[in-house]
C-alpha cells in the first residue's frame, strides 16, 4: 500500500514536471502554455469511408507471448500494449517506441510486460492487434488509431473487458471508453505551418499554393487542415488540395506530381502536413525540375526534415517534443495499471471526441526553420548535432550555429 502510494506520488511529481517542461522551460520559444483544452466542440467525425490503400501486413500481430507477470520494485503487476499506427513515419519507432520503454524501464517495470504492435497503416489488423494484446493479458492499452472513428469499436471492447485505453497523439472519437487522451495542440500545429508559409511567401502578390493534407482517417490530419485554412485562406490562392491516405509519402509525391502538371508548374508554396510528404512533394517538384525551390512546410522534426531545411530544400517543420508525449503516456499508463485513478495533477484539459469530455495532456509545437533548428531540436536534447550533421551537411551545419 504504501509503496503504491510512494509510487503515485512520484508519478505525479514526474508528470507535473513533464508538463511544465513541455510547456515552456525546455524550449526556446513558446511562449505560452498550451491551450489547455477547455474546447467542447466535438471534432469533425471521420467521414470519409473510402478504404485506405491496402495494407501491405497481413501477418498476424507480433504478440507478446510472455505470459508471467511479476509485480518489480513497487510497480504494479500486469502487462501493458502500446499499438502504433504505421512506420513510413519515422517518428514511432525512433522517438515514440523507445521513450515510452525508456520510461517504463525506469520507473522499474518489467518490458517482457509490454506488448507492442504496429499495424502498418491498416486499420483491421489494428484490432486484430488490439484484440490480441486483451487476450495476450494487457490490463491497459495506449492506442495511437490508424482510424480515429474505426477504433471507437477497439476502445469500446476493451472498456467492456475492463481494460483502460489511454489515446495517444490522435483522438479516438465516438467512444466513451476513451480514459485519457495525449497530444500536442494539433490546430496550432496546422496555425504554425500556415503562418511560416505565409511568412516565406511576403512579397508575392496572391500566391499560387498546393495543400498536402494527411489521412482522411486522422483526426490530427483534420485539425492541422482546419488550422492551416484558417490562416491561408484569403491570403494565397489555394490551386490543388489533397488529403492523403495513409500519409505515404509516395502518394504525396504523385499528388504534387499531378497538381505541376495542372498548374503548369506554376506553384509558389507548398503546404505539406508533415516531413513524409513534405519529402515526396520535394521529390516531385526536384524531377519536374523546378529551381528554386518554393517553399514547403512540414512536421515531426524528422532527421530528414531537418536536413532539408539546412539545404534549403524544405522551409520548415513543426518540432513537438514526443520524447515529454510518450513519457507521460508511459507514466499515465502505470498509474491506470495500478487501477488508480490519475490525479487531476496529470492532465491540463480536456478534449471532447464527440461522445465524452475526454481528460487530456497537450503539449506545446513549435514551428523550426534554419534560424533556430540549435534552439530548439538540439537545446531540447531531441537530436544531436551529430545526428544530423553528417559530412554532407556539415558545412550548413556551422553556418546555422548548430554545434
Ligand atoms: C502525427 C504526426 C505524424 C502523422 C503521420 C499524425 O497523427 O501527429 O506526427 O507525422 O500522424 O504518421
């Protein structure tokens, strides 16, 4: 009893300091804390019921087949399931995945008790995986949805079985099995890449722009969109717009493929939702031989991304702190493991999916160009210099001061 109680504590004074961290000491510029979400406007549900591009895994979900569960060092006994949506993003399995172990790790529980899945973009084989880790013994699931609406169905089954689903990055919506939900504030996300946009553009009289949405089926895809119009329209001219199944970066690149060859090359900017497509629009615009470049957005803070930047390929991406995401996931889990209710310390707001209040983390983005990639990704300990600057960028390396 005491040590659960030792335990919650910590937990709570570890989560506390994580908000107060991501929302303003470790990174230079925020100035503000997130918007803490008092918003109760149900997000758009997902309507689209078109069926994503097929899934390429077929194979059944890699389950975690340990099934002893020992209670180490005051942790709470029983497994956890992490279940990420895909890895054509890099994020999940470079950041995500290790900070979310990396913090279970160190709050003493036992990683043979995790279980992780990943369902490659495919939304079936995410319940499949979701069912799998239930039945494999996992007491909590964080979810990261393929499909925001589709897996109201994954959470619902699992609150019957008594098994909390903690949302994680995208909103489950239509389901009040959904216990917490972590994320950034993803219109500010969408606000951010508008604004850099329309700052790389000032002095062009009413430029031409292509949008590069995300998937139809993300409810993040929904709120950068919402976000970025609500800061270009009137101001650009917006020529082509796609939403993009599955985020791939391949589909972007034809979407940017098919909108040069519309508008007869004729594009100023380029507002790509995040570095994945940022990168297949890039490659479309290289091979259409465009030179200069127009400018182009993006998200994640991805290595790539970063080196785009320094090469003047890309103008910037959106860096949210995931390492401050996943640790607090991590830290949400284990309280809910130990059947506890986190305490209202945890969350900063709440973010209504269409059915329920559903009590939230937000974390603060932050837009990067070449000016403060050292301030902000490489201060924040999220890359290292060495990470990015490899001999090909070296020398744009040292004329951005990143050292
Ligand atoms: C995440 C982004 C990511 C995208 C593609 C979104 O839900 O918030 O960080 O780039 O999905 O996976």
């Amino acid at each position: 009893m005491r040590t659960k109680r030792a335990y919650l504590l910590i937990s709570i004074f570890v989560a506390a300091s994580l908000l107060l961290a991501a929302c303003g000491g470790e990174v230079a510029t925020p100035t503000s804390v997130p918007a803490a979400a008092t918003s109760t406007s149900a997000p758009a549900a997902a309507t689209d019921t078109t069926a994503p591009a097929a899934a390429t895994d077929t194979t059944a979900p890699a389950a975690a087949t340990s099934t002893s569960a020992p209670s180490t060092g005051g942790v709470p006994a029983g497994k956890i399931a992490i279940l990420l949506p895909e890895t054509k993003t890099a994020r999940y399995e470079t950041q995500d995945l290790p900070n979310f172990k990396a913090e279970l790790q160190a709050k003493g529980f036992d990683l043979n008790n995790l279980i992780y899945s990943n369902a490659n973009q495919d939304a079936s084989a995410q319940q499949q995986q979701a069912e799998a880790a239930i039945t494999n013994g996992a007491k909590v699931l964080v979810l990261d949805p393929v499909d925001s609406a589709a897996a109201a169905a994954i959470a619902d089954a699992a609150k019957a079985k008594g098994v909390p689903v903690v949302s994680y990055d995208r909103l489950i919506t239509g389901s009040d099995a959904v216990a917490y939900y972590l994320s950034f504030d993803n219109a500010q996300v969408g606000k951010l890449q508008g604004e850099s946009l329309l700052q790389a553009l000032s002095g062009k009289t009413n430029p031409n722009i292509v949008m590069i949405n995300g998937s139809p089926t993300d409810n993040n895809a929904k709120l950068f969109k919402a976000g970025a119009h609500s800061v270009l329209d009137g101001k650009v001219t917006i020529a082509k717009e796609y939403d993009t199944p599955d985020w791939s970066p391949d589909q972007a690149q034809n979407e940017m493929q098919q909108a040069l060859t519309a508008l007869g090359n004729k594009v100023d900017g380029v507002y790509a939702a995040n570095d994945g497509t940022a990168g297949g629009a890039i490659a479309a615009m290289k091979s259409a031989g465009l030179s200069p470049l127009p400018p182009v957005t993006g998200q994640d803070a991805e290595v790539a991304g970063i080196q785009r930047i320094l090469a003047g390929e890309q103008y910037m991406t959106v860096y949210k702190a995931i390492k401050s995401e996943a640790m607090a996931a991590a830290d949400l889990a284990l309280v809910l493991l130990g059947g506890q209710t986190p305490p209202a310390s945890m969350v900063n707001g709440k973010v209504n999916n269409g059915k329920i209040d559903v009590p939230s983390v937000l974390l603060v983005p932050v837009a990067v160009t070449k000016s403060n990639i050292n301030d902000t990704v490489i201060k924040d300990g999220f890359w290292k210099a060495s990470d990015i600057c490899t001999s090909d960028f070296a020398a744009a390396c040292t004329a951005a001061g990143i050292k």
